[in-house]
C-alpha cells in the first residue's frame, strides 16, 4: 500500500509533524491506466506547511477497518465520500491487495469535483520582504512504494 495505507505510521508522523493534513482523494486504480499502462490505486494528499515542527496524534496518521473488515486509512474509512471508487480486496502478483476500484455510476471528473469541495484549505498569499526566501513543497505520491522513492518535492527557489 502507499504512503497513506502503510502499516506502519512512521512516513504520515513525518509529515504530520511539518505539514497540516487539509484533506485526500483516492483515486481508483485505473486513473493512470491508459497513460502509464498499469492500475494503482493513487491518492491527492493535500498539506499545508507548518511553520515549525509540531508533534500531535492525528487521526489520518492511523489505520482503520471499514464495515467490510478491510484496513486503510481512517481518513478514508471515515470519510468515504473521498474515495472515488469502493476499496475491495483484488488478486495480485503477491496474493491479494487492496485497491481502489471504479464505479461506474460517476466519472473521475465528477467524483473530483464532488470531492474537492470537501478539502478544508484555501489558499493564502505570503507576505515575504525582498529578502526572504519563501518556498513551495508539493508532495505527490503517486505509486504504492515509500514516501520518499515515489514522490515529488518541488521547490520554486530551485
């Protein structure tokens, strides 16, 4: 599983320490296929960096069970109307996986608008003198590897 559904918190600790948790869409497993060729369950993590490091016990760092008895994410488990698709156990290279599995009554891009709605952030403009250095972080975890291999950090200074 990913970043999100990792047995152990240690990855969603790190961030939970530097950045504040606004919200994440699952997308289902097929959101890439015709790109990349391959079906992976895929979330949007939304964070907002926090202006120092803060350690808290935030429910999103944890795992949960769902009334199937399935384990993910208790941001998802509670909050099912982020999950664009259902959460079903499949087969796999390894035995059996949980994925996130299309529906076929709503689009991506609906499912997305719907969802969207619900992130509880908004933007808000730095105000930064000439000579301060303001960065921007964008973590995307895209594949079901670790935090670190399989996302993206981006820095405007760079």
């Amino acid at each position: 599983s990913g970043t999100m559904d990792k047995k152990s918190e240690d990855v969603r600790r790190y961030i939970s320490e530097r950045a504040e948790f606004l919200g994440a869409i699952r997308l289902p497993n097929t959101t890439f296929k015709r790109q990349a060729g391959t079906e992976v369950t895929s979330d949007i993590i939304f964070l907002k960096k926090r202006d120092r490091l803060l350690k808290i016990d935030e429910d999103w760092v944890k795992l949960d069970k769902d009334e199937k008895g399935l384990s993910y994410n208790k941001y998802f488990v509670d909050n099912p109307d982020m999950v664009i698709g259902t959460m079903e156990e499949i087969s796999s290279r390894f035995g059996t996986s949980l994925s996130c599995i299309e529906r076929e009554d709503i689009s991506l891009e609906e499912g997305l608008k719907l969802a969207i709605k619900n992130i509880k952030g908004k933007y808000e403009k730095v105000q930064k003198s000439t000579k301060e250095r303001v960065s921007y972080q964008i973590f995307c975890c895209f594949k079901p590897m670790n935090f670190f291999s399989n996302s993206y950090y981006f820095d405007i200074n760079d």
